[in-house]
C-alpha cells in the first residue's frame, strides 16, 4: 500500500510539474510580451516598459517560470494587474464559494445517484427501473446552466423559496451561505446524479453477471443479499472512476453557473479578468483548478486500492 | 433410501428445450459420474437442482432431496437449503471468488449466512475447513485474498466453502477442467476423501471420462438434453450397451492411422534458446527484474516428423512457441529452419516464415470476425511473393478447404456460422495453404469435445502423410502426446527435463516430472 | 430498435432544420426590430421575438447549424488524433512511447474543456474556433484511451498472431485487424462525444467564451435571456429546449446503436 501510494504521489508531483509547464507556456509565452498585452494597443513603450520591470518580465522564460512557481509553493501568485492587490487574496476570497459549492454538488450527486442507481438495478426490467432510466437520460441531456435558470424561475421568482442570486457570504451564517448555495448545487448535482445513476445501475448489473455471484447464490445467499454483500462493493471500482471525472466536470460546471447566480466566485473573477486581459489572474486560476483535479484524481486512486487489494502490491 | 431422485426432469429456456425426461438417482456416500459433450445439458441438470437456472427458464418433474420434492419450494426456502444441504463448486476457480474479500471471510460466510455462528465461531469454523482442504492456517491464512492464490488453491477455497457445513450432496461441475493434470489429481482425491469422511452424496460432472472412470459409482451419460444411459460404473464401462456410450469411449482413447518412422533430414533445429521477460520494478526505484520463461532448450525435429511438447501451464511453452515463429527475440541460442537462422521482427524473411504456420487452441479467438473464410484462409499469402490473383486463388482456397474436409462454398461465410470443431478445420486450411512444412499445433484440440477431437486428430494425421508435414503438437494432454506424436519433450518451468520416442517415456519414464505427470493423468479403464 | 429510430428521428429534425437554415428562415435573423421585440410566441414568429425583434424560431434554426458544426468538428479533432495515437499506444504496449502517449493523456484530462477555453481566449480573444479546439483537445484522450484500451484486448486474440506469423507489420495489423474491430465501439462513442460537445459548445457560448453575436447560438440566447426571464421566460425555454432534445435524440441514438451494433461493448462516458 505504502509503494502504490508513493508511486502515485511521485506520479502526482510530475504532472502537477508538467502542467505548470504547460500554463506558463500558454499564458506567458505564447502572448509574445504579456506586458505589451495586457495594456493594450494604445500604450506609450514607456508605460510597457515600466510594466515590464514590475512584472520582471525582463528575464528569460526559464526563469520567469522558476520565480513564478516557486512563488506558487510559497503562496506567492503574483500581484493583480488590474486591481493591484495580490493575486493569493482575490483568489482565497472568491474559492470560500467555488469550492464548497462543487463539494456541496458532489456530495449531493453522489448521495442520490447511489440509492437511484441501486434501486433501479434491484427492480431490473421492471417499471422502477425504466422510470429511473428515463427520468436519468432526460437530466444528461439538460444543460445544467439552463436547469439553473428554470430553477431560479420557479423557486426564486415564482415560489420565492430561495434569492435569485448573490452570496451573503459566510459571515453571515453557515445555514445562509449554504441555502444561497442550495440551488446552484442542485443545478450542478442532478445532471451528474443521472450519468451516475446509470453507471451505478449497469455496474452493479455486470457485476451480477460474474461467476462469484454464481458462488454466492450457491451458498444460499438471496439474490438482494448477494448484491449488497458482494456486488456493490466490486461495482464500485467503476463508479469511483466517473465520481473522480465528475469532479473536474463540477468545477467547470460552477464556474459557469455562478454566472446564473451572480456568485462571486472563482468563475466571476476569471472571466472579469479575461476581459480587462489580466493574465496573471487568469493563469493562477487555471493553474489553481488544475491542482485541483489533478489532486482529486489521486485521491481517486487511493480510493481504488482502498477498495481493491489486487492493487495495493503494485508499484 | 436415495439421497437425490429426479424424475423426469424437463427444462426449457425461452422456450428451447435444453433437458428432457431427466432421471437420475444417487445414494448417500455414492458418486455419480454425469458425463457428456458440450450442449449435453449436463450443467443445467446441475443448476436445476440448486434452482439456479438463468432467468427465462421453465421447469417440470420432481427433484427429490431425502425424500422432499424441492421443485414445490420458494425461493426463501431454497436459500436455506443451498449451502446448507447442497453445495456446489463450479468450474472457473480464478473468477468463482469474490476479489476484495479475504478467503477465511468467504468461506464464513456459508456458515454465517445459514445462523449457524457467530462471527467468531464461523471464522474458527472457515479455518478449519481451509485446513481440511489442505490449506493449512501457516501457510495460507484466512486473511489471504484470492489473488495471491493459484487456480488449484482457488478451487479448494470453493470447495471448504461448499462442504462448510457438511451438505449432504456435493454437485461439482467439471471441477478440475481448469486445472493442470497434478493439481487435477490433488483435487480429485479431496473430493473422494470429503465424500468418505462425511457420507454425503457426490455428483462429479464432467466431458472427460478418463476423469469419472476409477473416481464414479454410478455413471450417467447424457446427449442433447437426454440421458442416455445410466447405471453402475463398471457395467457401464463394460457393456457399452448404448451406441453414444460406446462412440464417446472410442473417441476418447481414439489413436489415429499413421504411418509413423519415415523420418527425414532435420528440418528446425533449436540450440540453446534462452528466453527473459522483465518483471516490474521492485520497489518505486528499484531495478527490473528477469524472469527467465525459457531456459537453454535445444531440440530438432526433422522432416515429417511429428513431435510433442508436454508442460503444465506456466511452464514455457507457449513462450517458446513464439520464439521459434520469429514472434519474440531470445536472449541466447539459435533457431535454424532448413539451415536459415530464424530472427524476431519484420527483418525475417518472408520465405523462412512461409516454412512455418501455427493452429491455436481457441476456435473463437482465432479469426478476425469481421472477413470471409476465403480471405481469412488466404492470410498467409502476404508471405509470397506472387500471391495467386483470380482463378488460381480461388483454386488455392477450394483445395485448402476441401483437405480439411470443408466445401469449397464455405468460403464466402463468416466464421460464426461455424461450429468449433469446424473453426479448427478453417484454422488447418489456414496453415495449410501455403505448403508449410512446420505446423505447430499450440493447444489445437484442447478446447474440443472428445468425438470432435478424435476427428480433427484423423484430419492432421492423414495430412501429414499426405503432404510430409512436421508438426510440433504442443499440449497439456498426455493421451493426445500418445495419439499423434513420434518423440515427446517434457518440460518444466522452462527447460526440457526428458525427450524421448513417445512409446518408451510413456513406458518408461526417466525423469522424476515426468513419472509426477504420467502417475497425475487420469486414465481411462478400458474393459472392454 | 426503437430507441435507435426515435433518437435519430429527434436528431434528424435538427439536423433538418440546420440544413434548412442555409436557404431558408422565417425572418432575418440579424434584422433588428425594435417595434417587434419581445413578442410571445404567435402569428409570425412562432416561438417569439427577443429585446430586439429578433425571431427566436429562426435563430433556433441557424443556432442548430452552429452547435452541430462545432460538435462535429470537436469530434472530428478527438478522432482524428486521439484514434493514431491510441492504436500506436497499443501496438508498442509498454514502450516509451506508449508511456509517453498515456501520461499526455492524463495531462489533457486535467485540464476541462473550460480551463481550455479560458486560456485561449485569454490569449487570442473570444470565437467560435476557440470553442472547437477546447471540445476538440478535450476528445483526445477520451479516444485514444478507448482505442488503446480496446486494441490492447484484440491484440492478445489469436487471430492478431496468426497475422504476425504471416508477416505482417503493426501499421498494417492495426489498419487492417484492430481498426475495423473497433467500428461499432467508435460509432457509439462518437455519437456520445457528440452530444457533450453540444451541451459543452452551449456552456462556452453561454459565459461568452464560443460564438460571438451576431451569429446566434443556443448558448448565447440563453445567456441574453437571463435578464428578462421573469417576464420573457419564453425566452430561455426554446435555446433549453432545443439543447435537450438534440442531446436526448443523440444520446438515444447512441444506446441503440450500441444495443444494434454489439450488445457487449461497455459504453465509455466521460
């Protein structure tokens, strides 16, 4: 266990490595001078210059980038150039929302896709079960920005159960940071409980197919018994797979539906920082959400040897 | 008083007959022996008695267990009655366990399931029957998970967790099919050392006579859903009253005609063949290591001469197959064929890989399903230099399926419409249509049933004399190594540990592996 | 059989109507028409018009051409070089190479459609192609972990040896054994990859970061209409609803497929 994790974890450092690379590259290199860009067309070669010598883009890439990551390790992101705070403190301000509300979206996406999906492949072929596969094909298909914004119309503006929009921030209790991030979630969460649902149902129904199910039934183990003794647990292997995906899919997902909800999240300040061409806003951010999922994979694959001891011997 | 009476047993599934008026008997402390080819409906007689059969399946008739009909019972009542008064160990050790739960908790669990103990006691209880069937505590602890156990080990765990809580029948469906011939020989002598020591009744199932023979009281033999005959062991075996009976005991002891001796120069010779593979990194940083799958063999077979290679599963032969194709580079040694080296990659000549062609054991695996038996036969003609266009290729593929007793018609038809016997046949063509002069036969009638096996052994042996082939006939199966071959080669994780005429190391086994495989194999009792 | 023939028949409208749009629309649907703006839907404009007098029914049918064009190039891109680089993986199992292609993979898969979007347009501004180059780069490594992962078990198969014993090369096995084996596993992937380049191309036109207006996008409409929704909601409903048909009608498409072409191959979605 102890191999398998260290591998893992010299796996993680290289592509966290790799894609710090390949971000600098993008977002430094790729603009030509960042300088130069950022103020736009009309700025005089003094005033470009200037910013150059503050932004130390005088050095070379190689270690602009060294300068710049270990910056990164030491929670030194740069200084905003549009707002001239720090970058560290705008993006610890705006991740108190993004953050909760994709965990708030995947525990919830987990918490109903699992029942769904195992009452769904207990009731095999049966009404239940084709109500669930109906019902979870029509929510893949429902744009989750969209399913916000029916959900503002009909709790916010129609039942006024919940605010359109806007955070009161944490400071204002826990209980009303998380109602006013109740219908974000749900937007974000039943979208992904569908794709889970049904990889749930069908992986538990292969796993039923196998010869140790057979065993088990021989052993006078009911058929309920049998899946929730034996199956659930190797169906699982799968299931962890698409719930490590799905996080990636949930923080992109909330960054685009803070916009339905004027959160002031990470999403909010990355395209505001698109648009004043701010890049070092921008490529911590991206860097940040990279992290990420990168981290969640990882974490994913701990979960797999957790699960499966056919994996913990190997390197 | 019998243990298990079944009368007139019918089952259909999805409204295809697959068992009709089955009747079978068995008395406590007694074997019966079910014997029959695939699609005999042997399995299904098994899963009927457990009410196990797949979803879509309809029965009738009786099933008696100590005299109460279990055809009338609900499913809750059958839950309590398999594991408890039924076990069963299936065929497939490496998948029949739960991966991610621990062997000692799998086998409590029969206990556990049926109230017969606490977790304490059942967990004492697993361990006991883990010992009983040879997996003693020190050496394999309960707390093992079933990866780190071979298939035989595997197959005793299936079974302590059958015999749990000493069932009074034991159904085993082709038990040891699977396994290697010594682990076989383990198995089988566990089986009939349980049914000795707790009286309970056995029903052995299995294609194989040579298996049931010596092991069965009672034997039953079955075709097509029916029982064709039935009795005790010995005069069955000596009667052969039936038609069928006396045909599935021709074909398993079948010895082709050849024409054996008319041995020519040397055709490959073999010299010292070292094969490694690399094995993961030990450790994060650690080196790779060798596994050394080939160990200094060197033989030859000449001209027309039929050799066998003998081995358990692991030992190297399969490894070595594909060093002598020019498929994997060796570390050390030679492979000469007519006197040209043989070399791994695209650098061998075409013509030296044209002397040789290769027949697989899976008739399934064996074809791409997506062309036609005329262009699958064909294959081998990317070796020549001027393949036959037109007429003469089509010439080409009517005689190479006409020798392996197919028509010349199959050769627009895809391969699943044909039957596995007849997929080793288009296999054969296959091999055969560029004239090689080496075939090796890599597990090529295992996966056969025994009357198809004894036909496609007629096919190779009147081909080799019609065309002087070599054959190099590699297989775990002694009785086809006696069957077909000149001289025989034993090996063993990886090195030839005796070569011989065939007749004399059957005969007169030098090497200690050897007399270990030739005491392991089963044989059939001909008294006839 | 039945899901095969409604998801293309759902499918197929749109398609249809995407087609039509070339030739044909009700209105103009750069015209604007301060006179005609928000309309519920009635006599002339059957779906409505927004803000600015625009036919919503006629921008539906042009945003149809957009979506379909984008995901289909999106797919195109996952394809045409997630699939080489699959098949080669597999064909050189274990190489440096395949190490190499694998861990690239890994690396794309951290970075969402979205991440993607957001450094191209941070770099080059906002278009349509940004768009197709983010849902494209993200297809790669979803094909060419398919690939590989089904070519690794069809090179095991004996008829894959069979081929080498007749001399044949790893281009050649590939192209002429693996690649037709794998048709059905890549028409339905496909289908699927498809449908979530629709449903990404809508989310990146929706926060600006896709089609740029004048040309209409679902994406955009909904985007637009947000502001109005407590008293246009009709609006937002038909760019939704378009987004869910056409995805519900391709996802259907591809679980009959699926079930037609090989009921054993194991759906991939990512």
């Amino acid at each position: 266990m102890l191999h398998f994790a260290l591998a893992r974890l010299t796996s993680l450092g290289l592509s966290l490595v790799v894609a710090s690379v390949v971000i600098f590259f993008a977002l430094e290199v790729v603009p030509g001078d960042p300088a130069a860009y950022m103020l736009g067309m009309n700025a005089s070669p003094e005033t470009v210059a200037a910013l150059r010598t503050e932004l130390g883009l005088d050095a070379g890439p190689v270690e602009r980038y060294f300068t710049w990551a270990t910056g990164l390790l030491t929670g030194d992101f740069g200084i905003s150039y549009t707002y001239r705070t720090p970058v560290a403190e705008m993006i610890g301000e705006r991740i108190k929302v993004s953050l909760p509300l994709a965990l708030y979206a995947l525990a919830l996406s987990t918490l109903i896709a699992f029942p769904v999906g195992i009452w769904a492949a207990t009731h095999r072929g049966k009404a239940q079960d084709m109500g669930v596969m109906a019902a979870t094909q029509l929510g893949i298909a429902v744009p989750n920005f969209w399913f916000a914004m029916l959900l503002v119309l009909v709790f916010a503006i129609g039942l006024r159960w919940f605010s359109a929009g806007g955070f009161p921030g944490w400071d204002a209790g826990f209980f009303e940071g998380m109602k006013a991030l109740t219908l974000p979630a749900i937007a974000l969460a039943l979208p992904q409980a569908s794709i889970l649902a049904r990889v749930m149902r069908s992986a538990l129904l292969d796993t039923m197919g196998e010869d140790f199910i057979r065993t088990a039934r021989a052993k006078g183990l009911s058929r309920r018994q049998a899946l929730w003794r034996h199956a659930l647990r190797n169906a699982l292997i799968p299931v962890l797979t698409i719930i490590g995906l799905q996080f990636s899919f949930l923080l992109a997902g909330a960054i685009i539906i803070e916009n339905v909800f004027f959160l002031p999240g990470l999403g909010r300040l990355v395209f505001q920082a698109i648009s004043q061409r701010d890049l070092i806003v921008v490529e911590s951010v991206v860097m940040l959400l990279v992290v990420a999922v990168i981290v969640v994979t990882f974490c994913v694959d701990l979960a797999y040897a957790a699960v499966d001891p056919r994996l913990r011997r190997r390197g | 008083m019998s243990l298990l009476r079944i009368r007139d047993l019918d089952v259909s599934i999805h409204g295809k007959p697959v068992l009709d008026r089955v009747s079978l008997e068995l008395a406590p402390g007694h074997v019966l022996g079910i014997i029959g080819e695939s699609g005999s409906g042997k399995s299904m007689t098994a899963l009927s008695i457990m009410d196990l059969l797949p979803d879509g399946s309809g029965m009738s008739g009786s099933i008696e267990l100590d005299g109460n009909d279990l055809t009338g019972l609900s499913e809750r009542q059958m839950c309590d009655i398999r594991g408890r008064d039924i076990g069963m160990i299936f065929q497939e050790p490496m998948t029949a366990l739960n991966p991610l739960r621990t062997i000692g908790d799998q086998v409590a669990e029969t206990v556990r399931i049926h109230g017969g103990a606490g977790r304490g006691e059942a967990a004492r209880i697993a361990g006991d029957m883990l010992e009983r069937v040879g997996l003693p505590r020190e050496k394999f602890p309960p707390t093992r998970y079933p990866h780190e156990l071979s298939g035989g080990q595997r197959q005793r765990v299936v079974i302590a967790m059958a015999i749990a809580l000493q069932p009074r029948l034991l159904i085993a469906d082709e038990p040891t099919t699977a396994l290697d011939v010594t682990t076989q020989a383990g198995i089988l002598r566990l089986l009939r050392r349980l049914v000795l020591e707790d009286g309970m009744g056995l029903i052995l199932i299995t294609h194989d006579l040579a298996v049931v023979s010596g092991n069965a009281d009672h034997l039953a033999i079955m075709r097509q859903g029916q029982v064709v005959e039935a009795g005790p062991s010995d005069k069955v075996m000596r009667a052969l009253r039936h038609p069928y009976t006396r045909a599935l005991f021709e074909a398993s002891s079948h010895q082709p005609d050849r024409t054996a001796g008319h041995v020519g120069t040397p055709l490959l010779e073999a010299r010292n063949m070292v094969r490694d593979y690399v094995t993961p990194r030990k450790g994060l940083f650690g080196a790779h290591g060798t596994f050394r799958a080939v160990r200094d063999v060197s033989f030859s077979i000449s001209h027309g001469e039929s050799l066998g290679l003998v081995g358990e599963s692991g030992c190297g032969k399969s490894t070595l197959t594909r060093a002598i194709l020019g498929l994997e580079p060796l570390q050390g040694g030679s492979v000469h064929v007519d006197g040209h080296p043989v070399e791994a990659g695209q650098k061998m000549p075409k013509d030296l890989r044209a002397k040789m062609q290769v027949v697989f054991q899976d008739p399934y695996g064996s074809f791409n399903p997506r062309h036609r038996v005329g262009r699958l036969v064909t294959e081998p003609f990317h070796l020549l230099d001027n393949p036959p266009k037109g007429a003469e290729r089509k010439a080409a593929i009517d005689t190479a399926l006409t020798d392996v007793g197919l028509h010349p018609d199959d050769a627009d038809r895809y391969i699943h419409e044909f039957s596995g016997g007849q997929r080793q046949r288009i296999a054969i063509a296959r091999a055969l249509i560029i004239r090689p002069q080496l075939i090796i036969l890599d597990e090529a009638v295992s996966a056969l049933d025994v009357s198809i096996r004894a036909q496609i052994l007629d096919l190779l042996a009147d081909l080799s004399g019609r065309y002087g082939l070599s054959y190099l006939f590699i297989t775990h199966d002694l009785t086809v190594v006696q069957a077909i071959t000149d001289r025989v080669m034993v090996m063993q994780a990886g090195e030839i540990v005796e070569t011989g005429r065939t007749e004399e190391v059957f005969a007169n086994p030098q090497h200690e592996y050897t007399r270990t495989l030739l005491a392991a194999a089963p044989v059939l009792e001909m008294s006839a | 059989m039945r899901t095969l023939l409604t998801g293309a028949v759902i499918a197929g409208v749109f398609v249809l109507g995407a087609i039509v749009s070339f030739f044909w629309t009700p209105h103009d649907v750069e015209a604007i028409n301060i006179a005609a703006k928000l309309l519920t839907p009635g006599d002339g404009y059957w779906f409505g018009t927004d803000h600015f007098g625009r036919d919503i029914f006629s921008m539906i049918l042009v945003g149809a051409r957009v979506s379909i064009a984008v995901a289909i190039v999106a797919v195109g891109i996952g394809m045409g070089i997630g699939i080489p680089l699959g098949l080669t993986a597999a064909a050189r199992k274990g190489s440096l190479l395949d190490e190499v292609i694998m861990r690239g993979n890994d690396l794309i898969f951290a970075f969402p459609a979205l991440l993607i979007a957001i450094m191209i347009t941070a770099v080059f501004g906002p278009s349509a192609v940004n768009a197709i180059i983010a849902i494209g780069i993200f297809n790669i490594p979803v094909f060419a972990r398919l690939v590989r992962g089904a070519a690794l078990g069809l090179w095991t198969r004996d008829f894959i040896l069979s081929a080498r014993v007749s001399g044949k090369g790893a281009v050649r096995i590939s192209l002429e054994h693996i690649l037709p084996n794998l048709m059905s596993l890549l028409i339905v992937q496909g289908t699927i990859q498809f449908s979530l380049g629709i449903l990404a191309e809508a989310g990146l036109s929706y926060v600006g970061l896709g089609v740029q207006p004048p040309t209409p996008s679902w994406g955009r409409m909904l985007a637009e209409s947000q502001t109005m929704i407590s008293f246009a909601p009709h609006l937002a409903l038909f760019p939704g609803l378009a987004i869910v048909l056409t995805v519900l009608g391709l996802n259907l498409m591809g679980d009959g497929l699926r079930d037609m072409l090989d009921p054993r191959i194991r759906r991939v979605r990512a």
